[in-house]
C-alpha cells in the first residue's frame, strides 16, 4: 500500500471521526448510529497503519490490488450499514402507518361522538 494512500486513509478518517463528535456534541446523531461511524473511522486508521492486514485479506480472496482490496471492504460496511437503515426505515413506515390508521379510526369516533 502506497504512502499516499495510508495517508489519506487516515486523514479520511479522523476527519469522519471529528465530523461524528460534532454531530453527537450537537444532538444531531444517535448513539447508535455515531458508534458504527466511529468504528468504521477506526477500521480505516487500522487498515492504513496495519497494511498487512489488508494485504493477507487480498490474498485470501485472491484479488490483484490492495487498493481495490480496500475499496471491497469499505463497499462492504457501508452496504451493511445501507441495509441496517433499510431494516430500521421499513420498521418506522410500519409504525407510521399503524399510527395514521389509529388516528384515522379515532377521529372518525370523534366527529361520530359531536354528531351524537
């Protein structure tokens, strides 16, 4: 692994990890959320100090370049994290919708109650 790239690895990242502090010290960001972010900046800094990590990852799924290697990896987390969101954001839509169908069914009894 180049110098160039370890170095804007670890740039990359302790930017991210700083963007994350921000966000929790402003209450923008959930716990939750900010830990993955965090780990996911401390992945790279590993990575980049440790390139041998990455080099025996790339030989074990035989692929030619340690740049694409890590390339792989990150389209890897951050899929998981797309399909972490997707889990939660379907979780919420069902609830939105049990909420909107309860509130529909309670104001119906309302305006049937004035009516009365």
């Amino acid at each position: 692994m180049s110098i160039t790239l370890r170095v804007v690895l670890i740039v990359v990242s302790v930017i991210t990890f700083l963007y994350v502090m921000r966000r929790i010290n402003k209450s923008q960001m959930q716990i939750g959320d900010s830990i993955y972010w965090i780990l996911f900046s401390m992945v790279l800094v590993i990575l980049s100090i440790f390139p041998q990590i990455v080099d025996w990852i790339k030989q074990i799924l035989g692929i030619a370049s340690t740049v694409n290697c890590i390339f792989l990896v990150i389209i890897f987390l951050l899929l998981m994290k797309i399909f972490s969101m997707s889990i939660k954001i379907s979780q919420l839509e069902n609830k939105l919708t049990g909420l909107t169908q309860r509130y529909a069914i309670d104001q119906n009894r309302f305006q049937k109650e004035d009516k009365e």
